[in-house]
C-alpha cells in the first residue's frame, strides 16, 4: 500500500499567516497517462471532508485563491496564503493513482 | 446538483451484518463510481471499497474478506453490507462520488453489545 506522510501532524497559527502542510507518498503518484491524482481536503470539526485541491493543483468550485498546491512524483505541499478563521480545521491528502487509495494522518491546523 | 445521503442503523452488535444505503442524485451511477470511507471517532480516513460506473468492485484488502458493494442504478443506490462486525468498525461511514469530490453527511455506526 502507499503510505501517505503528512507533515506537521499540528499547525498552530494566527489568523493572516501563511500555512504549509507537506504530503509525502511512499512511491511515486504518477500515472502512465502522466495525471498525478493527489487531492486535499479540509475536514471541519463536525463536518464532511471537502475537497480544495484535486490533481495536485486544481481549486475545486468554490474554493478561494488563497489555497494552492504544488509538488510531483512523491513530494505535495498545499500552501494557504492568508488563513482565515473558516480555513481551521484538520486536512488530508489522499492519493488515488494506486489501489488501494489512501489518506494521510491529517494536519491539524489551529490557532496559536 | 450532486448530493449523496448514507443511511442505515445506528446501533449494531458484534458479529452482526452492516447494511448501509447511499442514495444518490445530481449524477448517474453508470457515470461515476460511488466509494465508501470510513471515520474511526476522533481519527483518520479510511477508503474501504468503490464501485464503478461499469459495475465492478475493488476493496481494501483490510476488510475485503467481510465486505461487499452493490448497486441499483433504477433506484440511483449503492449499498455496503460488512459480515462479522467488531467494536472497531464503529466510526462514521461516508459514501462519496468518484473521484471523492461530493460527499454524503456520513451516517455514525457504533458497534457495541
């Protein structure tokens, strides 16, 4: 299985911060057609996951330009340029370019 | 627009059979395969199994031998039934649409005798 090493596992901040949570697979994601399938996803307290990002970089409807993604091969990170008090929450990258698809741990980000 | 909705009981006993419904609209079943992911309280993610828009199944080899999905596409429905439940498998099941971009609620499965 392909292990997902998300990076920290606590990320306290103060709102205005920028925020870097890293995403490391354990083989390489990329797909014989060369698509990269690694998403993010912020979890909420109480909530559903939503995605942010999917294939690496793409914003899924809504999700505002602040939140960006970036990385190839095994090396993700997804960078928030200025939290926001509605970004808190914990977050997850999952991978499915290999079966069986798999989550990482999640990063927790708080407020300092 | 898409919506997904898990239901099922809430309350099961060790060694009984899980059986759970996600009713979907917004999309088509023969279109998107619908996954199921599995919340532990207070934990991580967990993908259990997908069904895909042709029809055929993969699973998480961790609870492959105990689980099976299954669809009605007239009735835009797929279903997850998992044999032999122990208190670890309590947590909150979600179904969401493949490729994990909509979500259900989640339905919150406790295993307790």
């Amino acid at each position: 299985d392909v292990v997902m090493t998300q990076t920290p596992l606590s990320l306290p901040v103060s709102l205005g911060d920028q925020a870097s949570i890293s995403c490391r697979s354990s083989q390489s994601l990329v797909e014989s057609n060369g698509n990269t399938h690694l998403h993010w996803y912020l979890q909420k307290p109480g909530q559903l996951p939503q995605l942010l990002l999917y294939k690496v970089s793409n914003r899924f409807s809504g999700v505002p330009d602040r939140f960006s993604g970036s990385g190839s091969e095994t090396d993700f990170i997804l960078k928030i340029s200025r939290v926001e008090s509605e970004d808190l929450g914990v977050y997850y990258c999952l991978q499915s370019t290999h079966l069986p698809y798999t989550f990482g741990a999640g990063t927790k980000l708080e407020l300092k | 627009q898409v919506q997904l909705k898990e239901s099922g009981p809430g309350l099961m006993q060790p060694s009984e059979t899980l059986s759970l419904t996600c009713t979907v609209s917004g999309f088509s079943l023969t279109s998107n395969g619908v996954g199921w992911v599995r919340q532990p309280l207070g934990k991580g993610l967990v993908w259990m199994g997908t069904i895909w828009a042709g029809g055929s199944t993969n699973y998480n080899s961790a609870v492959q031998s105990r689980l099976s999905i299954s669809r009605d596409t007239s009735k835009s429905q797929v279903f997850l039934k998992m044999n032999s439940l122990q208190p670890e498998d309590t947590g909150t099941y979600y179904c969401a649409r493949h490729p994990f971009d909509y979500w259900g609620q989640g339905v919150m499965v406790t295993v307790s005798s």
